[in-house]
C-alpha cells in the first residue's frame, strides 16, 4: 500500500492572484481537465480577487480560487484548484481556510463538482440544491406564445430597471457584473409586459460554447422564450446551468433536454453553515455563472 504524501510545509504562502497569473490558471485549468476558460477568468478577476500558491517545483501554480464578494453580504467561492501532483497535500484546506477568512461575515456560497464536496462538506458547508450543467445543440421550439412580445435587445435605458430586478431577485447587489454585460456578453435581451421589464436574460462564449446565463424571468414560460430568444440560431454547443429536483417545480431541465440541450454532469449548491441564500430562487433560472454564485 502507498503511503500518504506528507503536508507541504505550513510556510508555503497563499497570495493574491493578478493580472500577470491569468496564464498559469488557465493552464492549471486544462491540466485539471477544465477548459482554458480565458474569457472567464479575466472577469472574474475584474470582479473577485483571485488567490493562490506558487507550486514549490516552480511550475506554476499548485493552487487557485477566486473569491466575488457582493454588496449585501453574499460572497461565492470558486475556482478551486489544485495541481494533480499535489493533490491530497492539504492545499485544497488551505487555500479555502484563507477565502474563507477573506469573506468575513458574508453568507458564503459555492458550486461543488463530486470531486470537491467531501472538502466543502468538511469546512461546514452544507448541499442546498442542485444544479445540473446542460449542453447540446440547441432546437428552438417550432412556434413561439401567442400574445407575447418577443424579448428585445437590451438598451442603456433599461439598465436601471434591470439593476432594480436583479438585486430583488438575487438578493444582492452585482450591478458592477451587470454594467460590464455589453463588454463580456454577445447579447442581452429583456422582456417587458404593460411597460415593466419582467426578465432578462445574457449569453457568452466560453472556450467556443455559449453559455447562456443569467437568466432571471419572472415565469418558466419567460425564461423559456428567452433562451429560446438568444440561443434559437446558435451554431455550436449551448450550455444552461439548470436547478433540478421537484420535475413540477424545476421543468426547465426536461425541456432543454426536449430541444437538443441534454444533462452533462451535476454541481451541488452549497451554503456555509446554517445560513439560508438570499433572493427569490422561482424567478432565478440559470445563474450568471457557477463561479459567481
């Protein structure tokens, strides 16, 4: 029987990440049979404050994560790493134990592959929900609600009302992600009845495959048109990062699956301690992405 490789030594130092790393994650990414996800990890460093550790052979890094702090008291926790030759070390407690003090008070939370939940669960996190990541390519339904405005691009104009919906349906304040929408995204659509804006949903590329996300309606029957809205003359992969469980409440995964977009592998929604997620969960359909909570 192999014996277990010891703990790296307790000096070894977790620093913040900067614009200089982007390249070293991305590569600890791929080495982790994650994709390079460059587009994505420049946001989330524009946003969050990216930590890691300088892996001891000097290759790289051995350790990464990224911590989004909102407005509001709610943080998420992602991007967490860890060099495969350095696995089962105690960097994974490490890097999280510092994040962890990083976020303070904040109700932290975070999207756990089946790899990572026995560390999470350890530190005190605890499962809330699931979240089943989708990809395929997707069919658009043959006929579209009658009655129903078809969603429009998103203008200037409607920023404020959609800052407005987003933090009631969030719980949180994350205008400055949404402000950078026009910049990261490919688009933005809203949906409006009787003059109020009642959805919106973006779509972006990451490593050729367009995530669509966040998706915020008031309605399964909104969110529907909207993605069928943003996503009907994609070419390539569309991926949708769907809540499943109740198959009367959650529908969304069922038809998804119905129009090309099929179920890849789950993620579990997790809250540290006892502390339940902010915002209104039946008019939140995909998040922005897994890694900002």
């Amino acid at each position: 029987m192999t014996s277990p490789l010891p703990p790296l030594p307790a000096t070894l130092p977790v620093r913040r990440l900067g614009p200089g790393d982007l390249a070293a994650c991305s590569e600890l990414a791929v080495s982790r049979d994650w994709g390079a996800e460059e587009h994505k990890w420049r946001f989330l460093f524009g946003h969050g404050t990216g930590w890691g550790v300088d892996a001891p052979d000097g290759r790289g890094l051995a350790a990464t994560t990224v911590l989004t702090r909102y407005a509001g008291g709610l943080a998420a926790v992602s991007m967490v790493l860890v060099a495969a030759r350095y696995e089962g070390r105690g960097l994974g407690r490490r890097i999280m134990t510092h994040v962890l003090g990083e976020a303070g008070d904040d109700t932290v939370t975070l999207h756990a592959t089946d790899r990572g939940r026995p560390l999470y669960e350890k530190l005190g996190f605890r499962e809330v929900g699931t979240v089943v990541t989708h990809r395929g390519t997707f069919r658009p339904p043959a006929t579209d609600e009658p009655g129903r405005a078809a969603p429009r691009p998103a203008g200037e104009a409607d920023l404020p009302a959609l800052l407005a919906l987003d933090a009631e349906v969030f719980g949180a304040d994350r205008s400055p992600l949404l402000r950078d929408l026009p910049r990261f995204a490919e688009r933005t659509l809203v949906t409006e009845e009787d003059g109020r804006l009642t959805g919106y949903a973006s779509a972006w590329r990451n490593d050729g495959t367009l995530v669509v996300g966040p998706v915020v309606a008031d309605t399964t029957a909104g969110a529907r048109r909207l993605v069928t809205a943003i996503a009907h003359d994609t070419e390539g992969p569309v991926r949708l990062d769907l809540r499943t469980g109740d198959p009367l409440l959650h529908t969304l995964p069922a038809w998804a699956a119905a129009h090309g977009v099929l179920p890849a592998f789950p993620n579990a929604l997790m809250v540290l301690g006892d502390r339940d997620l902010p915002g209104d969960d039946a008019r939140r359909h995909t998040p922005f992405m897994l890694a900002l909570g």
